[in-house]
C-alpha cells in the first residue's frame, strides 16, 4: 500500500507538475493577464541556452521533491521539528516514520 501510495503521489506532485511547467515555459502565448512574477520567469526562461533551461527543470523538480518529502517527514514523524503530533494511516495501518523514506526510495529507483 505504501508503494502505490507515493508512486502515486510522485506521479502527481512531481511528474505531472513538471510537465505542466514544461507546458508553461514553453508556451509562446501572449503574458497578457499574467502575475508579474511569472512574466519575469518565463523571459528568464527564454534567455536561457537549451542546457540551462534543463538545468532550470531540475532545480524545480528538486525543489519539489524535496517538499513533498518535508512534509512527508513531518506526517510520519521522522522530520524533526515537527510540532503537531499527525498519525498517518494508509489502508487502516498506521504508518509512522514510512512514508518519507518510502517517498525517497522511490524517487532513488527512478534515478532522479
């Protein structure tokens, strides 16, 4: 159950975030109605060389699973600092100081 629990959740929170990034930077559309932000986000992203632009796609997907571990962390205890006492429970088992590493162990067997 852990396993198709964070295969699952890499899949939405990783891949098809990517993907809609892919999506967005790509995407020669006109900014207009756009937040600030990313109007300058997406002119950085086209002063970029094709290889810095990848470079940017693996800085966010970092970002993200890097994130989505924290919190995972946080939920099954093995982050420290967590202030709220949270018990996850996937298919009526709990599942204390899992799911972080089951995330990551995850993400390792990809390669990513």
């Amino acid at each position: 159950m852990v396993e198709s629990f964070v295969e699952s959740l890499y899949k939405s929170a990783v891949v098809d975030n990517m993907q809609l990034y892919r999506q967005f930077f790509a995407d020669d559309q006109s900014d207009e109605g756009t937040i600030e932000y990313w109007r300058q986000a997406r002119a950085l992203y086209h002063r970029l060389d094709a290889k810095d632009k990848e470079t940017l796609f693996a800085i966010i997907e970092s970002t993200i699973v890097d994130s989505v571990s924290t919190v995972l962390g946080m939920l099954d205890g093995s982050t420290a600092g967590s202030v709220v006492d949270v018990q996850v429970m996937l298919d009526g088992k709990a599942r204390e100081g899992e799911l972080q590493d089951a995330f990551l162990a995850h993400v390792e067997e990809l390669g990513a």
